[in-house]
C-alpha cells in the first residue's frame, strides 16, 4: 500500500466506519480490490500513477465492468491528493454510498454474547 492508502486505511479499518468492517488487497475473482466491504458488496479503489497509462484505464474499466457484473459497487478515486480534508471527504463519500446501497440500514452485529 502507498502512502494514501495506508492513511485512507486507518479510517476504513477496525470498523471504525459505522461499524462497516473492510478488508484490505482482497482477491475477488482474477482480481485484486484495494479495499472492499463484503456485507455490502462495495469496493473502493485508490487509483494512483500507474493507472494513467490507456492501457491501464482500458483494464481498470474491464476490472470494474467485471466487478459490477458480480454484484458489486465499485468506487474509484485519484490518489493524487495529500490534503486530510480531501482525504476526509473521500471517506464520506464511502459512508455515504454504504447508506443508499441496497443493504441492510445498519452493518451486521458482531457476533457474540447478547446482553440481557
């Protein structure tokens, strides 16, 4: 992970997001997602320099038509920035999108005892 990612990360792990758990380089079918949470089938990609080139963006666009076709959303941003409040509004734009996918109103329970 880059610099970017490591801090895009920090937000996203420990279900620090609303309780949504993400994991992080998951394989879903031939390809590698930066980041994805699989309770609500969305996948969110921090594209970077190497992804400039046309045939890149030509693979980008197979991998995400791929992903669509599976269930998934995928979200992409450019890993160009180094402002927290950009950063910031990149990871509302996740809580966001997790609000108005078709899931569940809330992320799963943790599992455990129930309190009583």
């Amino acid at each position: 992970m880059n610099l970017i990612e490591r801090r895009l990360w920090s937000y996203l792990r420990g279900r620090q997001l609303d309780g949504w758990k993400f994991r992080r380089q998951v394989p879903i079918g031939p390809y590698f997602v930066d980041f994805v949470c699989l309770a609500a089938r969305l996948v969110v990609e921090m594209d970077g320099e190497s992804h400039d080139s046309e045939a890149q963006v030509v693979h980008d666009d197979h991998r995400q038509e791929w992903l669509e076709s599976q269930g998934y959303t995928v979200l992409r941003f450019s890993d160009d920035y180094r402002d927290d409040n950009v950063l910031k509004g990149v990871v509302e734009t996740i809580l966001l999108a997790l609000k108005e996918l078709p899931t569940p109103s809330s992320p799963p329970a943790r599992r455990g005892r129930a309190l009583i």
